[in-house]
C-alpha cells in the first residue's frame, strides 16, 4: 500500500476494529446482537409471510408495514455477518469498495426506513382526519410510487457521497476505522485532506431526508391528536388513539436513537468512543428487533394472525 508523507495513499482495504476500548469482550458482546438479529429477521419475516397470504392485510396500513419489515431485515443483513465475523473469527479486513458499497447501504436502508415511516404517519393522519378520501388518496398507484419515491430519494442523494470519498480524498492517516461497520463520518474522519465539503455533505443529507421526515411525521400527529380529541365519543377516541400506538413507539426509537448517534458522531468529541460505538450499533440493531414486537403486541391483526400461525386455530 502506498505512502505519501506518513499518510497512506488510496488504501486498498480498511481494518474495522469493533468497539474501540471493548475488544477483549466483544465476542461475548456479539451474543446478544446476535440473538437480537436472529429475532428480528424471525419477527420480520413472520410479518412479511402473514401480510402476503392474509389477503384481509392488503391494505396501506400493512402495505406499509410489510414495507418496514423487509427494509429491516435488508438493514441488518448489510451489518452483522461481518460485525460478527470481527467479533467473533478475527476477520476485521474490508476491501476500499466494499466499504463504501456497505456504506451505501446501511445508509440508504435507514433513509428508506425513515421514508417508510412518513408515508405510514402520512397514512394514519388521512385515515384519521379525512377518512372518507382514505380508499381514492392511497390508491394501489400510488402505494407503487411511494415505494420508489423513498427508495429513489435514498439511493440518488447517499450516492454523492460515496464520490466524494472515492474522488476527492486519497490520503488517509490511518486505515484502522474505529467502528464496527463503515460509516460515513467514520471513514472521512480518516483523510488528511479538507473533508468540509464532505461534513457540510453529510448534514444536508441528514436533514433532507431525517429532518425534513421528522418534521412531517410531528405536523401529522399533532393534526390526528386534534382531529381525536374533537371526537365527541369516548370509545372512538379511544379506538383512533390506539391505531396510531405503535407508530409513535417506533417512530420514538427510531428517531432518537437516530439524532443521537449523528450527533453525538459529530459533535460529542467528551463521550467515550465505546459507548457511541455501541449505540451507533444498537440504532441499527434495536429497531428491526423491537418493529415486530411492537406490531405485533400492538396491533390486534397482525396479533391475531400470529397467534393462529403457532395454534393452528383462529383467535378471535
């Protein structure tokens, strides 16, 4: 691998090394994100099978969910078989473009994850508060152009930035990235070079897909909350409020354990590298976990459907 002044020039290959300052425990750290992923792909799967074949499911609601489920399973595929391969057989080597290539998808995943989560905010607040245009607004259609839209929108504005790692940074300090996956900041942090451009990159790309998600998924609430408690009956507000649960729980977890890493990435120069690293490794692990969970504690069909797949029997 060349040098240029101490720096290596255009490295062939990064050395993830996991959790900095945990390594001597990381295989056992591996067990439980193990069990966590096997869970998730579990539950995931579970919800994307019962959603296909239940044909009473096939409606935007669990369109949408079946949505965020296999973005889920995608998701974690992309990370833990070589976050265990580090933690567990010693194989911390990753090639330059299969880096960036991991990059791109981690941080695609979570841009269409996030993008699936207005479309189901976007969802409720019509069902909600116009109920009547529900069946003519979330058309087939339309469904179909939301899904490449959040898709498109992820794949075209993460892409940038892979050129400008490729294109504009060809001297690193080091190749040993402190993570236990390739993330963005963490492989530019790396470079000798002006990374601005790259920084300044970084946050427009945060804030066009999570902020602007963010701010659009809190004006549908408010305008459901208000819709809810101007129902004149009890049992209806109830009803409402209770389909609109488990959207906000996995919108919470997702969103703060979302900002919390970026920031803390960015900005939280006094909080010790291991504890970022986990959390930045528990943002992408927890929420595929926890979705199915959630759902299917929360939401009486997809419980009900479950049940019946275990019981062989029809819960009513």
């Amino acid at each position: 691998m060349p040098t240029f002044n101490g720096s290596v020039f255009m490295p062939s290959a990064f050395i993830l090394i996991g959790i900095p300052g945990l390594e001597s425990v990381q295989c056992w750290i591996g067990i439980p994100f193990s069990a966590m992923y096997l869970i998730g792909v579990i539950g995931n799967s579970l919800i994307l099978v019962i959603i296909k074949y239940e044909n009473s499911l096939h409606i935007p609601m669990y369109i949408f969910l079946a949505m965020l489920a296999a973005t889920d399973v995608a998701l974690n595929t992309c990370i833990l078989p070589k976050m265990l391969g580090i933690f567990w057989f010693h194989l911390p080597e990753i090639s330059f473009d299969a880096c960036l290539f991991q990059m791109w998808l981690i941080h695609s995943f979570q841009a269409i994850e996030s993008g699936i989560l207005l479309a189901m905010a976007l969802d409720r607040y019509v069902a909600i508060c116009i109920p009547l245009r529900h069946a003519t607004i979330f058309s087939q259609q339309f469904l179909t152009h939301i899904g490449l839209g959040v898709t498109l929108r992820a794949a075209i504005l993460i892409i940038p930035s892979l050129g400008l790692i490729k294109c504009c940074l060809k001297h690193y300090r080091t190749t040993v990235i402190s993570h236990s996956y390739c993330e963005h900041m963490a492989i530019v942090k790396l470079a000798t070079e002006d990374i601005r451009v790259n920084k300044i990159y970084g946050l427009f790309v945060a804030f066009a897909i999570l902020g602007f998600d963010i701010i659009f998924i809190t004006l549908s609430y408010v305008q459901i909350f208000i819709t809810v408690f101007q129902l004149p009956q009890k049992e209806a507000r109830f009803k409402a409020f209770n389909t609109c649960i488990a959207h906000i729980c996995v919108f919470l977890q997702f969103y703060l354990l979302a900002f919390f890493s970026f920031f803390t990435h960015r900005f939280g120069s006094h909080i010790p590298p291991y504890i970022h690293i986990l959390l930045s490794n528990l943002y992408l692990l927890v929420p595929p976990f926890l979705n199915p969970i959630v759902y299917g504690v929360k939401t009486k069909q997809i419980r009900d459907h479950v049940l019946k797949v275990f019981f062989f029997k029809k819960v009513t």
